[in-house]
C-alpha cells in the first residue's frame, strides 16, 4: 500500500526532515540518507515515498505561484485600465473608451474566474490536504 505524506511518513515526522529533503534535492543516494540517520530506521521505500511528496509538494507550490502572479497581473491591468478611464473625457476618441473599457471589464471577468468560489488560501489548502492524505 502506498504511504501517503501524513502521520505514517517517516521523514516528514523526523526532526531532520529539513536536512534529508535537501539531500533527495541534490540526489543524494537513499543509500547513503539511509546510513546518515541510523536512528530513523528508514528504508528505500521510506525515502522513495517521501522524494514524491517533495515532487508533489513543488508542483503544488509551482502552481499556487502561477496562480498569485496572475492575480497580480490581473490587478495592474484592472487598475491601470481604471486609472486611464478616469482620465478620459467628451473629447477623448471613442476607440480610447472602448479598448479601456472593455480591457478594464475583461480583467475583472478573469479575476472572478480564477479566484471563483474559493480563495487561493482555500485552494492550497485543499491541495495540501489531498497530498496529507
Ligand atoms: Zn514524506
């Protein structure tokens, strides 16, 4: 039965679990982790099941990230296309109100849509759950 990234982890549970992620990162043979903590009583698998967690754990974080620049990308957008409404006026050309107008509601449209229903706190939080399971 696969173990998952919760309780039952042994690295993750282990006050070196810091040091040992460091070492899966930089490829380190289970072999040698293994022999570097005695006390730990791990095994290949141990160490096989935690370098997935740490490859899960970085695609969560890779895709919360994405998700935080969009958000932010999105924002200066809004609040640039808002800042040049402001500024137009009666004389100001038609096309002008149009493309800000319709760039300003557009990027207010995708905010929506990413952040719809739940929060990005909420998102990751569902995420990282589903890999503690
Ligand atoms: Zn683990």
């Amino acid at each position: 039965m696969p173990e998952n990234h919760n309780g039952k982890c042994k690295t993750r549970r282990s006050p070196y679990r810091k040091k040992i992620d460091e070492l899966i990162l930089e490829g380190v043979s289970s072999t040698k982790i293994i022999k570097e903590f005695p006390e730990l009583n791990l095994n290949r698998t141990n160490i096989h099941n935690h370098k997935n967690h740490i490859t899960l754990l970085q695609n969560t974080n890779d895709r919360v990230n994405k998700t935080i620049d969009s958000l932010n990308a999105l924002d200066n957008v809004i609040a640039q296309s808002y800042n040049n409404l402001g500024k137009l006026n009666t004389l100001s050309p038609p096309r002008a109100v149009e493309v800000w107008s319709n760039l300003f509601l557009r990027a207010i449209r995708l905010k929506h849509e990413i952040t719809e229903f739940k929060s990005i706190e909420e998102r990751l939080e569902d995420l990282l759950n589903k890999i503690r399971r």
